[in-house]
C-alpha cells in the first residue's frame, strides 16, 4: 500500500521538537490500543504477522513463542502506556523502560535530536520515568485483560540518578521485586550514556552482584524463573564484550541484548542511535555468538532500518532483534513489514 508517512516525516513532523513528537505518537499509539476496533483494524492490516508464530531459541527469554522476531526497543513507551497499539502495528514483542526504582524527571530539555542526513537520532534523556510502582500498576492492569495477557513484554530496569554507584545492586532490585511478575523478561540496563556513572557498572566486577542479585529478587517475587538479560554498549571494547559473555554464561543468564546508543560521534551530548550504528552492532552480537556459543538468547538491535539490515542481524547471530530509530523515521508501516519479510 501507499506509505504517506515518509513526506509527512519530512515536510510537517521533523518540523516538532522531537521529544513533543515522541510524547505525541506514544499517546496516539495507546489511544489506538484501547479503542478495539481502531486496535483490530490495525493488526490486520499494517500490523499483519506471519501466519505461524516463531519459536524462541531453547534457552531464550521467552517463555512462550512470539508472533515476530521483530520487537520493539527500550526507550519508546518507557512507562507501558501503549503495548497493545505497538503489539497491534506488528511488533513481536515489546520492551517498555527504561524504569528506575525511583521515579525521576531526567535531564533537562533539550535531550532529544534528530539526524536525517544520518537516519540517526540522538537523546540525552536521562532515564525519565514515572518509577517502577507506577510501571507495574500499569502492567498490572494490562496482564488482568486476555489481549494484554497475549502480548508478550520485556521490561527493561536502568539505575535511579539519585542512587550512588555503590548502591546500584539494591536499586535494581528493588525495581525487579516489583516489576518481575509482570514482565516476559528482565533486561538489566547498564549501557546508557546518559545516567551518570552507569556505564562503569559493565565491568564484570560491579555487573556481577547486580545481575546476581536481579536474579534472585526476581525469582522469588515471580514464583518462577524469570528470563534476565544484560544490555551492552557498542562502545565496549572486544575483550569487554568477551568478558560479558563469559559472565552471562557463569551465572545463567537467558542472554544479553546488544547494543544501546554509542557516544562515539561529535555531534553533542547523549547517545547516537540509527544507521551509524548498523556495522559495529552486527559485529558486537557476532562476537557475543561465538563467545556464547548457540544456547543464549541475544537480542539485536541497532541500526535495522530494512528487511537486509534485519536478515544481517539475524545471520551474525542473534535470535530476535529490535528496532527503534528506523521506526521513528519510517512510521507505522515498518514493525509489519519487516515482521512479514524477514
């Protein structure tokens, strides 16, 4: 079908502030999720799936089989506001967060940018979010209905500001106690540039009594063996990467989910996400295969802005990838497409 959405990306919504447009088409997504024929005219229509759901990877995150491969990324409904709409428009799954234990306002504004010329954006957020209570009220809600049961969600859990380094562990897990029971899986979020020492938490040293730590608070709180996966930067240096792996590998874990934003750019504050990240994600979950070898899940993301960029992914290694840049840049039509073609 006509797509419209490309001219109207570049004559009338580039022309908003990017984060009021970011606020503006989560709202208009949810909107569209709780109205049910607005939701079921979506689903079968830009939101086609492949007719046959897929099966997870045998140790992977998931639980049950997801309707794609195709699932959306961290950062786009941080607060749960619109899974069903998303799940509608043909994602697989779909990550909400990044939650901090404590509800946060993050950094001041402007934090959100855009870079056509790169197919590129760029944020210095800063994690803001309603906090992990308001999360789980919401995804409380959402798993006591039959459609939100049936949508399969991640939730990924980053470190408050207000929290020193030293303090990390505690605060994650205060945010998996809460937020375990509803959530497909766990992703813990160490990779953000935009969280003031948070990066420094992927050395194995300070990640492994967090991880630790998430595992075991959340298995209790969930009754049941939670998936936990770990997300990396793609700035981590290979021997940092091989060090993950093997630390994934020694305590369990269902995978590691790779990459986040780079700050290998000169473009200003915060984390670059889009194509220029395309090349050295591939590399980093081709590296985290052969590290893992073909048991744990990884989850690709960065830089997937068409069927070949997620084809590549998928053949470096990962079992399921995520998208987000592209699916700003290219609307509403992209979750179905690729989930149909890839």
């Amino acid at each position: 079908m006509p797509d419209p959405y490309p001219a109207a990306y570049r004559h009338l919504i580039s022309r908003i502030d990017a984060e009021d447009a970011h606020v503006a088409a989560v709202r208009a997504i949810g909107l569209a999720g709780r109205l049910e024929p607005a939701r079921r005219l979506l689903a079968a229509t830009l939101g086609r799936r492949p007719a046959v759901p897929v099966a997870p990877a045998p140790h992977g995150p998931l639980a049950r089989q997801v309707p794609s491969v195709v699932g959306l990324a961290a950062g786009m409904d941080k607060d749960g506001r619109a899974v069903l709409g998303l799940d509608a428009l043909g994602f697989g799954f779909v990550e909400v967060g990044t939650v901090t234990a404590h509800p946060q306002p993050g950094n001041p504004r402007p934090r959100a940018w855009r870079h056509p010329e790169l197919h590129a954006l760029r944020n210095a957020m800063g994690f803001n979010n309603l906090g992990a209570d308001a999360l789980a009220a919401r995804l409380r809600e959402l798993r006591s209905t039959r459609r939100g049961r049936g949508v399969v969600v991640g939730v990924n859990i980053g470190k408050s500001k207000v929290v020193p380094v030293d303090d990390a562990a505690h605060d994650y897990e205060r945010s998996a106690r809460v937020l375990a029971r509803w959530a497909d899986y766990l992703v813990v979020n160490v990779s953000s540039p935009n969280t003031p020492g948070l990066r420094s938490l992927q050395s194995v040293e300070q990640l492994r009594p967090i991880l630790r730590g998430v595992r075991a608070v959340a298995d209790d709180a969930a009754d049941r063996r939670v998936p936990l996966l770990v997300k990396i930067a793609p700035d981590l240096a290979d021997q940092d990467v091989d060090a993950v792996a093997d630390l994934a590998g020694d305590l369990d874990l269902a995978g590691v989910s790779a990459t986040n934003t780079t700050i290998d750019h000169d473009l200003g504050p915060g984390g670059l996400s889009g194509a220029p990240l395309t090349l050295r994600s591939r590399a980093v979950v081709a590296r985290l295969r052969d590290r893992l070898g073909p048991g744990p899940t990884i989850i690709g993301t960065g830089g997937i802005g068409s069927v070949d960029d997620a084809r590549a992914m998928l053949g470096a290694g990962a079992d399921l990838i995520q998208v987000y840049s592209a699916f700003v840049e290219q609307g509403p039509l992209l979750p179905g497409r690729l989930s149909r073609l890839v």
